[in-house]
C-alpha cells in the first residue's frame, strides 16, 4: 500500500482524548514514511510516543483533549481539550516524542524499584495543589525516590564490583 494513501486510524476508543505508541528508533528509520503517516492520521488530540500518554498531560504547553470535529451523536475521542498554554487558535493535536530509553528510569519504567515509595507521596502533591509551598515539598520527595528507585541499590553484605 502507499503511505500516502493510507487510511485514517480511528482506533474507536470512544472516552479516550489520547493514545500512546511505542516503537523502536530502528523501526521508525526503516518505516519511516509509515510512522510518519500513522502520527499525522491518528484521530486523538494527543499523541504520545515511547511513553504514557499521561506524561502528555502533564505537559500542559501541550493540548489535552478530544481530536476536532466530533459530535456528541459520533463523540470519537471526545469534544474539547485543555491547557493550550500556547493559546494556539485551532489545535488539532499534540504529538510528543520520547526516547526510547530512559536514564534515570521514569516511575513508568518496568524496572523501576521507587515507584511503590515515590507513589504516596506523588498523591500528597496532587492533593496540596491550593498550597504550592507544600506542593513543592511533596514534589521534591517524589523527585528523590524516583531518582533513587531507578538505579539498584546494593544490598547488605554484598561487595562491589
């Protein structure tokens, strides 16, 4: 099939604003018009690739939401967004692109032995929004356990190398 002539990918996944894509760098530079048609035909207003599409949220110059031109008779992935920090006039959506490794590992990570600590801690920042001194705390903890979890820890007794 020729890329350019592609279909669009509506994955019809009706309440989800986003998608995720994990590929390997080595197969976007052999498939490369292929990646590049899937990106521009997703239908999601954000887009997120090698990572959570939540990390997209988080990134608030970024848009969150539905991709145009829904109804609530045909809803897609919805109507509307959120954030838009840069007050782009008519986004249609947002494309964030990861490495495909990561070091030090994010909390997403498999191997990533700080997320069971980190985590409280992560939802006391969430909760302290209304008091950024205390945010900021609450957010420099979760900062060192994620740092902390993401390399192993040498355990007791055990020599190093």
């Amino acid at each position: 099939m020729d890329t350019s002539e592609a279909p669009v990918i509506d994955l019809g996944a009706s309440l989800l604003a986003s998608c995720s894509m994990f590929i390997h760098p080595d197969t976007q530079k052999q498939y490369a018009a292929a990646y590049d048609n899937a990106l521009a035909n997703l239908r999601y207003g954000t887009v997120a690739v090698n990572c959570p599409a939540l990390v997209a949220f988080s990134a608030t110059p970024l848009i969150w939401g539905a991709f145009p031109g829904h109804t609530p008779e045909d809803i897609g992935s919805g109507v509307g967004f959120v954030h838009n920090t840069c007050l782009f006039d008519h986004p249609q959506k947002s494309v964030l692109k990861a490495p495909w490794t990561y070091s030090p590992q994010p909390l997403w990570s498999v191997g990533q032995i700080g997320l069971g600590a980190a985590l409280p801690w992560a939802f006391k920042f969430m909760a302290a929004q209304h008091n950024p001194a205390k945010a900021l705390v609450y957010l420099v903890v979760v900062a060192f356990l994620a740092l902390r979890g993401s390399w192993p820890v040498a355990k007791k007794g055990a020599s190093a190398v």
